[in-house]
C-alpha cells in the first residue's frame, strides 16, 4: 500500500473511539483531503465533490429534537458524530462512470434539519423489504437503525455495530461509526489496521445479524 504513494501522503489518525477529539480530527483533516480530490468520472456511485466542508455541528438540544423526530435514541458514539458537523455542505455527485447518463445529486452524509425525510424513507425502506413494523420492533426487542451514509447502518443495541443493508441483503460492515466515516473518506490512512473491521469480530444482532 505505500508502495503506491509517498510516505508524506499519508496521515495518521488517532484511535477509531468514537470521541468528539477523534471526529474533530477527522473533519480538520477530511476537509483538508477534500481540497485537492477530483471526481473520477470512471466510478459508478456517489463521490465527494471537490471543496466540500462539513456543517456546524447540532447542539445538544438539537439533537434532542432530532431524537425525538423518529423516536430513537442516539448512542454517545453517534451523538458526538453529530455535535462535531452536521452533514456536508455539497451533495454527493454520482458521474455513472461517464457513461452518457445525465449526473445525479444526494446527500452523502445526512443533515437535521434538512434531510429527516431522507433518513425516513431510508429507514422504512429496509423496515419493509424485511417484512418488519415498528410494532413488530417494539414488542419483539428488535433493535432500531439509523443511516449514517448511503446504506451504511448504525445498530442502536448496546455494540453500536455498522451494518450494510440494501432492501434485505444485509451484512457486517464495521465496528463503529468511527471506523466506518475514517475508510469512506480516506484511502491514505498510514495507520491502516487500526481501522480494519474484520467479520470474525462482529456480534450477533437480534433480527439483523443472526
């Protein structure tokens, strides 16, 4: 791997805990990253545009509000994510390989205010092409997700695992939010195995993951 860049290319993050300092770090230096990347327009999929920053994180009270806006409970891991920013101030750009078809928009990382509809849908989606209701998840002890980018899921148990799920293809993505948002931004992590989440080590989830 460092073979492919410069020594000096590369940054050292602190430990993935899931710490407001550790979230402070990654948007210091995310927005840093984000000065000097291009769209590669042979990619399908959504990519950071060039210049994007983060928003001001919410206050404590907004996310309070934000909580009970779809009747959650944010873990400290998730709630220091959102004290720290708020979403991105560009939307995410899909170039669809530059294969003739006309570019889409959507927000990578989502904000509250603006985006609680978004987060809605997503949620619902996956409720549904599970066959699950809110109901259902009260009584039986299922726990609640939340989407932190594009189908990446929080599993708000007491592990806080990240889960992909697409409709009913679900699968082990990572450890915590902190790994997670670390490997989507960056491909120039020095301290790489700190931030590997290895399948072997995730817990079962009632539901979900079992």
């Amino acid at each position: 791997m460092l073979k492919d860049k410069r020594l000096d290319d590369y940054l050292k993050l602190p430990e993935p805990d899931d710490s407001i300092d550790f979230f402070e770090t990654v948007k210091r230096l995310s927005e840093k990253y984000w000065t000097t990347t291009n769209i590669n327009k042979r990619i399908y999929g959504f990519q950071i545009q060039r210049n994007t920053k983060w928003r001001d994180g919410l206050t404590d009270n907004q996310i309070d509000d934000f909580e009970k806006s779809l009747k959650i409970e944010f873990p400290t891991g998730l709630r220091n994510f959102y004290k720290t920013m708020n979403g991105l101030d560009k939307p995410g750009t899909n170039v669809y390989g530059n294969d003739g078809t006309e570019h889409t928009f959507s927000p990578l990382y989502y904000s509250y205010p603006d985006d609680i509809e978004v987060i809605k849908e997503k949620i619902e989606w996956i409720l549904e092409s599970n066959n699950l209701t809110n109901d259902k998840i009260d009584t039986e002890g299922i726990p609640k997700i939340f989407p932190v980018t594009g189908h990446r899921f929080i599993i708000l148990d007491d592990n806080n695992q990240i889960l992909s799920m697409y409709g009913d293809d679900i699968i082990f993505w990572a450890e915590n939010i902190s790994k997670l948002v670390a490997t989507d931004i960056f491909d120039n992590i020095y301290n790489a195995h700190d931030f590997e989440s290895n399948p072997t080590n995730a817990k079962t989830v009632k539901f979900w993951l079992e």
